[in-house]
C-alpha cells in the first residue's frame, strides 16, 4: 500500500509517472532517504514523508537523474538560431526575445542557447533565457558554472575555447554567458508556476513529458500553451512532437529540431511563411559541411561504388522529418528503406528504436536499439535509451547494466 500512495503523492507534487521510471529506482531512492533519515524502515519513512515538504524535496532530488550536455541534439541550437534571426528579429525592430528552459537541469540546455544566439550574431540586449527547475541541487550547480567533461559530450568543441576558462576544478563558464541566464526554483504544477500567458518567444522543455502519464501530459501542455506566444516556438524531445501534435500544435518541419507551433491560422501562416527559408539554411549548411558521413561499407560493395553523401543525410533527415510531424508509421517505413538502401546505420537503427518506443512498442525498440549497440557498442543515446526502456519494462538488472556502461564512458580519462 505503500509502494500505490507514494506513487500517487509523487504524481500529485511533481508529475511523476512512477512507471516512466521503474519501481527500482524509486525503490533506491526511498531506501537511501530512509539512511540519510536515520529510520527504521519504508513505513516509518512514509509516516515522516507525508507531513514533511522539506523530505518530499529532498526525495525529489533524490529521484532526478540529470542527463544533460552542451548542445545536445545540436539541430535544435541551430533552428533557434535560424528563428531568432531570420523571424523574431526582423519583425521586431524593439523588444526582448524571451526564452524559457524547464528543466534546466544543471544549466547546459539554457548555456548553449545564449550561446547559440551570441554565435549568431544576436544581441546579447535583446534576449533574456528564464532557467527553470524544480531541483535547488541542480540550480546550485548551474549558477555555480563549473563543468566537467560530462558535460561536453558535442562532437564540435570549439564553444569550448570561446566561453570557458579552464580551472582546477572544470571549465568555468565566462560571464558573457551567463548574465543572459536566470534561474529561479520552480514546479510546472504548482499554481503559482511562472503566472502570466503568452510570455516566451521560444520555450525548451525536453525529455521531460515522457516522465509523466497522458493525462499529467495534458495538464502540462496546457501550461506550455499558456506560456507561449501565438508565434512561439517550442521545443520537445524526439518522443515527444506526437503528443504536441495532438494538442494541435504543428510541426516547423525542421528535421531532428523537434521543434512546433501552437496550431490555428495565425501559427500556420507563420509556418508557412518560415519554413523555406529555414530549411534552405539547413540545406545550405549541409552543402557547405566540410566532411560529410561515410556510406557503409556493404552498400558501397553492392552498388560498387559509393552514392553522394548528400543523399544518406536526407534518408535520415527525411526520416527524422516524418518522425517531428508524429508520422511515426511513415517514418519507420522511411528508416526501414534506408536500412534497405544503405546497409546497417547505428543513426538510422537509434532513430527507428525512438520511433516504436514512442509509438508505445517498447520490445521492438529495445531491438532495435540493441542492433545499434551490435554497431557501435558505446553509442551514447542509444545506451541512454536502452537503459531507461530497461527501467519502465521492470528489468532493474538488465537497467544496471547498461547504466553502468554509461557511467565507464563518462568517467573522466586523465583530464579534467
């Protein structure tokens, strides 16, 4: 009974779906508070749970498992950019472009969005990011902006050189930087949550609504929609555009961006009106990319000789495409044609487990994801995946495992 009011208690504070993240792990969390609480046992801990805010909180924190770099999925970083400059800044001659990161974890979501809009170009007057989480820990950690190699998992690290100073310590993000970023304490549930509508030109709330059910999903988008403005942009994890496209948003149709629109004829036009110009950026980038991905050996042997890296960027991009407009059955049949054409891709393979995952058929992500592991054994994302697939199917060794494989390819090698 006690395992059921818990559940329920951590669903009414913060929106957690006990089952996003296995029992297992709430398991740990409450065993390790019932220590640091000095008690007896679960119940005696439940007793103390129930009337304290301070231990919900602390058991909060206990519960969040950060899983955060610098320009993760980079597409996203770049279409703010792409937007900032070629939409909200030439329609707006004056004014603030106002953007929101919840969660913001320990700060690189909203760091590599500043800085993001200062490559660019962007005034750094012209735009103030609200960082938002519900964890005083990780807040801590982010004003404090000292990070190690964790945090830096991006192919391209010349950011690096151009806003961090090394220390003893890690990497200390420069004041440029951070005076864009403002963090405050905060729950997307609480009544009082950020109080106003219409108030952010972009918002990134990532990987965060696969945490709750579909009705806590519901209430949470409900809160975004209110928060953003009727041209804003919001920006989702690659699991996540199906459930916005049910709530009549509309994709920007910027391939691995993950990225949407409130729906209606003002958002649509806006849509309309950007995407060709967005995407022939994208193109035009691509164009200009100094080394593009090799096709894989055994297609190159059937076809004898080797097709335009272009045209195995727009397999995955078409894909992706399909996948960002909720199209999930045409954008597994689109990978499943890549695959074909193109031989083994540890991309195309990670892509098509995202796809059935979100689809709800966790046995045939989970294959999926292990044939992209077959590939490339340290596969980051894919390996995060697995592992949090691993949790939800009640699997805690097999979960165990792949974390702890996780935790061999971050842990640092002599350098900071």
């Amino acid at each position: 009974m006690i395992h059921a009011e818990l559940a329920s208690l951590l669903k009414q504070a913060i929106g957690l779906d006990a089952s996003s993240i296995g029992t297992s792990a709430i398991e740990r969390a409450v065993q390790m508070r019932v220590s640091a609480c000095k008690l007896d046992d679960a119940h005696s801990y439940w007793e103390f749970l129930r009337t304290s805010a301070t231990e919900l909180q602390e058991l909060t924190e206990a519960l969040i498992v950060p899983e955060t770099w610098f320009f993760r999925d980079c597409k996203a970083f770049e279409a703010l950019a792409r937007i900032a400059h070629q939409e909200w800044l030439r329609t707006h001659p004056e004014g603030t472009l106002r953007l929101l990161s919840v969660p913001c974890s320990s700060g690189e979501e909203p760091c590599s969005m500043a800085m993001a809009l200062l490559d660019g170009g962007f005034p750094p007057s012209r735009y103030r990011i609200d960082a938002v989480d519900i964890s005083a820990q990780m807040l801590m950690r982010a004003r404090r902006a000292i990070y190690r190699n964790n945090s830096f998992r991006s192919v391209e690290l010349t950011f690096r050189d151009r806003y961090f100073e090394k220390t003893a310590h890690g990497y200390r993000l420069n004041d440029t930087v951070r005076q864009q970023v403002h963090y405050r304490h905060g729950n997307l549930f609480a009544a009082d949550f950020l109080p106003g509508a219409a108030i952010y030109d972009i918002i990134f709330c990532r990987n965060l609504l696969i945490y709750f059910d579909r009705p806590t999903q519901d209430r949470a988008v409900q809160v975004l929609q209110r928060l953003l403005t009727p041209e804003g942009v919001l920006f989702v994890g690659p699991s996540e555009t199906a459930l916005l496209l049910s709530h009549d948003f509309v994709s920007i149709k910027v391939p691995m961006a993950f990225a949407l629109r409130k729906g209606g004829t003002v958002a649509r036009a806006v849509v309309a009106a950007s995407t060709h110009s967005i995407q022939q950026s994208s193109s035009t980038a691509r164009e200009s990319a100094v080394a593009k991905p090799a096709e894989p050996a055994a297609a190159q042997q059937r076809s004898g000789q080797a097709k335009p890296a272009a045209s195995v960027d727009s397999g995955i991009d078409d894909a992706s495409r399909l996948a960002d407009e909720g199209r999930l059955v045409e954008a597994a049949q689109s990978c499943e044609k890549y695959l074909r054409e193109h031989g083994p891709s540890v991309q195309a393979l990670h892509l098509i487990g995202l796809i059935r995952a979100a689809a709800g058929d966790l046995p045939a992500a989970a294959q999926y994801y292990r044939k992209a592991l077959y590939l490339d054994p340290n596969h980051h994302d894919t390996l995060l995946h697995l592992g949090l697939l691993l949790e939800k199917q009640g699997d805690a060794t097999g979960a165990r495992v792949v974390r702890d494989r996780v935790l061999r390819l971050e842990k640092p090698s002599g350098a900071i």
